[in-house]
C-alpha cells in the first residue's frame, strides 16, 4: 500500500452534499375537467446535484490525489420536464359503459438532460413519448342456471352445519 492509497482512504468527506439529492425540487400541476373532457399538466424542475459525494470540491481532490477516479465532471446539471395528460369520455350505444380515450404526453419540451447520475455514469431521460388509449367497457349479461345457484347454497349450508356439530 502506498502513502497515496492510505491519504485517499482518509479522505475528509465533511460538509459534501449527498449524491443524487439536489437543493432544489418542485412540483407542479393544474387540472381542468368538463363534459367528460380531462386535462392535466405536470410539471417539475430539479436542481442542480452531484453524482458523488466528493460535490464542488472533485477538482481539489484530483489535485491532491491525481487519478483517485478517473472522471472530473460530477455535476448533474438542473433540468426542467412538463407532462400532459388527455382524456374524453363519451357515449355512443345505450347498453354500452362510456368509452374513453386517452393520450398521454410526457417531456412535452422534448427536453435533453440526465435524470441521474453516479460517479462517471450520467443516465438520459426519456426523449418526447407519448401513449395513447381507447378503452370501451360493456355491460354483460350473465345467466347462472338455478341448479348451480342451489347446489352453491346447500354445499355452504352443509359446510356451516358441519362446523356447528364438530
């Protein structure tokens, strides 16, 4: 081992900020529903945060141990993503529940930026992409035959009786 390896692992990590959680992070949302239509958008910002725990200070470090990591960038640049979420809601046929359709939206900006980040590794977020759904529901009607329904009862009815005697 040597007098490097031995500064490095003494390394004072006091004050550094916790990987990953930035100092600032919001969310936001409105919602707006009439008529069977649905609207809502969400937004949210996140502030800057590091991908180590080593924060502002990384330069100093590699400057007093060159080579202890092999990155000098640490920084998870701030980034802002808006999602938008449609939905309608309308009959057509009597005997048939609303049908609904959907479109969801998400990173409407199409905003470039990494949601996450550990030591070299910076992960991108998803680019625009959007789903979309039509959902339609239908009431079924179900006939049980009488003999399944007494035969359902009376094994209950016996079950129940068999606990009473035991």
């Amino acid at each position: 081992m040597t007098d490097d390896s031995i500064a490095i692992t003494n390394l004072n990590l006091d004050g550094n900020k916790i990987t990953g959680f930035p100092d600032f992070l919001t969310n936001i949302g409105i919602a707006f529903q009439q008529s069977g239509f649905y609207l809502r958008l969400n937004s949210k910002y996140v502030g800057d945060f590091y991908s180590d725990n080593y924060d502002e200070k990384l330069n100093n470090y590699l400057t007093q141990y060159p080579g202890f990591v092999d990155y000098s960038d640490n920084l998870n640049e701030a980034y802002f993503v808006s999602d938008v979420f449609l939905s309608y809601e309308f009959s057509l046929i009597n005997f048939l529940n609303p049908w609904k359709v959907y479109l969801q939206v998400n990173n409407i900006f199409d905003n470039l930026y990494s949601a996450y980040a550990i030591g070299k590794e910076f992960f991108p977020a998803a680019e625009r992409n959007w789903l979309a759904e039509f959902k339609l529901d239908y009431k079924l009607c179900v006939s049980v035959p009488l003999w399944l329904i007494i035969f359902t009862t009376e094994t209950q009815r016996h079950k129940e009786i068999r606990k009473q005697i035991t």
